[in-house]
C-alpha cells in the first residue's frame, strides 16, 4: 500500500511540474528557433542580433500593451486575428485548448461518465463541452470531450444526454485521474 501511495503522489508531482515546465520549454524553443531565423535573414555575421532584436522587439511591446494602448490594442489585434481566415482557425481553437486546460474559463461545464455500451458496463470519463447544438441541427444530444490518459489529445463525441452521467467531482480532480491514467484519486 506504503508503494502505491508513493507512486500516486510521484505521478501527481510529475504531471504538476510537466505542467508548469512544457509552458516555459515551449516559449524558450520557440524564442530559439527566432533567433536563429532573424540572424539568417540579415546579411551581416551579427552573433546574436536575433536574440537582441527579439528581445528589445517583445519589450517594447510590454512596453506599449502595459502603458500606452494596453486594452483597446490588445482587443483590436485579437480581433484582427479572429477575423483574419484559416488564422482564426486555429487562433480559436488554441485559445479554447489552452484556456479549458489552463482553468482560465469554464469551458467544461462538468465531469461525465460516458455509457460506451448498451448495458453501461464500460463507461469513460469526459467532459461536457456543449449542451446546445441546435446550431448543427442537432437535439437531446450533448458534446462530450474524452480526452486520452497520459496527454491532453482526445476526441469529441455527440452523445444523447440519457448516455452521460454527471459525477460529482470537480473538472480538475477528473481531469488529473484521467491524466494519470487512473492512479491519482
């Protein structure tokens, strides 16, 4: 028992600093990859004239979203992006992706259990990410998020609303059992 308490914890702890590290990885990969690309598009051999040029670029504008145009800026670029097709595409999506699983909005609505067959035997964990779909001609169906043990991919499912059943735990605690393959309770 003593063995299978360590190994929840050392998953939960994991996960958590995965978490808090993949943000931090990712923005510093993509800040290399920029560098390297400015310093190929100037034809001077500059050592490191990306990294200054991204550097002073990202402050300045700090700079001009914290003092100057702050809000009103800000919204008109989101808004161009939202507008602007294909873009805005993928604009939302990752928007939605990275607020539902950053907890920064209610994007799901509850935790579900899904019946995955008749008798409701086998049933997954998922997320409730839409009640109404009306807009796709569709009713007493509801869209299902199961997302996958181990990552953040899953699919969305259309399920009749008889199929779900509403668990009473938080969207965060079902998500870090799903994550964790079962073992954080």
């Amino acid at each position: 028992m003593q063995s299978n308490s360590f190994v929840r914890k050392f998953i939960s702890y994991f996960i958590s600093g995965l978490l808090l590290v993949a943000p931090i990885f990712v923005t510093f990969y993509i800040l290399v990859v920029s560098f390297k690309w400015i310093d190929g598009l100037i034809p001077i051999e500059i050592p490191g004239i990306g990294m200054l040029i991204i550097v002073s670029s990202v402050t300045l504008l700090g700079y001009v979203a914290s003092n100057l145009f702050s809000k009103p800026l800000i919204e008109f670029l989101l808004n161009l992006l939202e507008k602007i097709p294909v873009i805005n595409v993928i604009y939302k999506s990752l928007k939605d992706v990275v607020t539902a699983f950053g907890g920064g909005s209610n994007k799901f609505k509850n935790a579900v259990l899904v019946k995955l067959d008749t008798e409701g035997k086998v049933k997954r964990i998922g997320f409730v990410t839409e009640t109404d779909l009306s807009k796709m001609g569709v009713t007493g169906m509801v869209a299902v998020y199961v997302p996958d043990s181990y990552g953040i991919t899953g699919n969305v499912f259309i399920v009749a609303e008889s199929s779900i059943e509403v668990i009473s735990i938080s969207v965060s605690d079902a998500m870090k059992f799903v994550v964790s393959g079962g073992i954080t309770g």
